[in-house]
C-alpha cells in the first residue's frame, strides 16, 4: 500500500468516526426533545 492511500484510508476512518459521534449526538438530542 503506498503512502499517499495509506493517508487517505486513515483520513476515511477519522470521517466516520467524527460521523458517528455526530449520529450518536443527534440520537441523543432526540430522545430529549421526544421525552418532553
């Protein structure tokens, strides 16, 4: 694996775990206003 696609595969996994905590964020801004 070259260098340039190891970086850019590294940079894909920061994506999704920053996406992740925004969903999981979101779910729980939900689950508040609903128990309103």
């Amino acid at each position: 694996v070259s260098e340039a696609s190891k970086i850019h595969a590294e940079q894909k996994e920061e994506e999704a775990r920053v996406l992740e905590q925004s969903v999981e964020e979101l779910e729980h801004t939900i689950n508040m206003l609903e128990t309103k």
